[in-house]
C-alpha cells in the first residue's frame, strides 16, 4: 500500500483547489451571484470532491486493500485520489448543496476555468509524487519512473489542460447560455482523458481493454457533445 504524503503533492494539490476555488469567487463576482449562498455552493463542491476522489480510490484502486481496512479511508496519507472520482464527487456536493439552498440558477460556468486550471496545477503534483505514470517509451522527452523511461502523462494532462483554461477564460463572456462553458470544460477534458488513458502504465481496467476512466470519459463525451451540438452556444456579437 502505497502513502500519498510526499509534500510536494500535498502543496501542488493546496494550491491547485486554492486556485479553482479563487477563479469561482472572481466569476460569480463578475456574473453578480449572490455571494454567501455561492460559497457554500462551492464548499459542497470542494467537500464532494474531496470525498469522491477517496472513494473513487478505495472503490477501483485499492479495492482490496479498503475492504480489509475500511477506516484507513479516514487517513489522507494512506492510500491515494482519483480525479475522474473527483469531478463526480463535486458535481454531486453542488447538487446537494444547491438542493438544500433552493438556488436554481446554473453554476458549471463558476467552476470550469478553475477546474482546468486547477487539474494543470495538480498534475504537477503527480510529476513530483511519482504517481499516475506513462508506459514505456525511447521519446527523448521521457522520463525515469521507477527504473523505466515512460511518457510524462502528467505533463501531457498539464499542458492540456493549461491550454483549456486559457481558451475557457477567453470565450467565457460570449457563451450564450448558462451552463454551457462547463459543458464544454467536460466535453475537451473526457475527450482527452479517453486518449490519454492508452498512454497511462496504471489505468485499471474494466471491459473491452478500457479502463475505468474511459468508459466514463466516453459516455460523458457522448452526452454532453448531444447537447452542445443541439443548442447554440455563443452569443451574437454587439448582443
């Protein structure tokens, strides 16, 4: 059983939800959200995705291990986190919390620059702890994981989603229609998560040869791409 208390994946991952947490306050300033009832939407957020990446991990990573040690799912430095597990934890905490605050107006927008520029900082972090590594490869760019050169799938992910947040922060004000900059954010990151996987030496697997993550990226590539293919996303200009 491997620990996760390398304190460089601590910082980076601090760092990486301080940082989505700052772009969701500076987005529902802009957008005129009422403030307190916001912040508790996004500690539902934070809170679900903290529990969703530790259950994503006991659930698919370290099923055997959790299942003979249920209450180290408590400890943070036991074990480890799944993004995918992340992302389905935060969007069920925002659901709930909406539900409890009776507030109606979407909020994915808020979130989807922060995300991605918050997976780009945590991917660092993952660079740093050794974890969520490539297969093996002779590219001059790889690099050594334990005793073998692999793909940097970390940074891969980092530059991805670097590049995401610049394009999701500069088309934020022309999107048409609430919700949607979120679809999007979804839509990129499941696509790229899909390929990416191939690449990745510690996928665990399910059918078919896929992983896991892959057979949820691609359902929720096909289901958020049906919507924005039915609806228009941007707005007019001089609208």
């Amino acid at each position: 059983m491997v620990t996760s208390g390398i304190l460089s994946y601590s910082i980076s991952n601090t760092i990486a939800y301080a940082v989505a947490g700052f772009l969701f306050y500076l987005e529902a300033k802009r957008k005129q959200f009422p403030l307190e009832q916001t912040l508790y939407i996004l500690l539902g957020g934070l809170f679900g995705a903290l529990v969703g990446s530790r259950l994503g991990s006991a659930l698919f990573v370290y099923p055997d291990y959790y299942s003979k040690h249920p209450l180290n799912l408590f400890i943070p430095q036991i074990g480890g986190k799944t993004l995918v597990g992340g992302l389905a934890g935060g969007y069920i905490g925002v659901v709930i919390a909406k539900k409890i605050l009776k507030f109606r107006r979407s909020t994915g927008d808020l979130f989807a620059p922060g995300l991605a520029l918050g997976i780009a900082v945590g991917r660092i972090g993952c660079l740093l702890n050794g974890c969520c590594f490539g297969i093996a490869t002779n590219l001059p760019w790889a690099v050594n994981f334990k005793g073998v050169m692999r793909h940097p799938t970390q940074i891969y992910e980092s530059i991805f989603c670097f590049f995401l947040f610049a394009v999701l922060w500069k088309i934020r004000t022309r999107i048409r229609k609430e919700g949607y900059l979120f679809k999007i954010f979804l839509c990129a990151y499941a696509f790229f998560r899909f390929w990416i996987e191939f690449l990745r030496a510690d996928r665990v697997g399910a059918v078919l040869n896929l992983s896991i993550a892959q057979i949820i990226s691609g359902m929720t590539f096909i289901i958020v791409l049906y919507f924005l293919n039915n609806r228009p996303i941007y707005k007019k200009r001089g609208a």
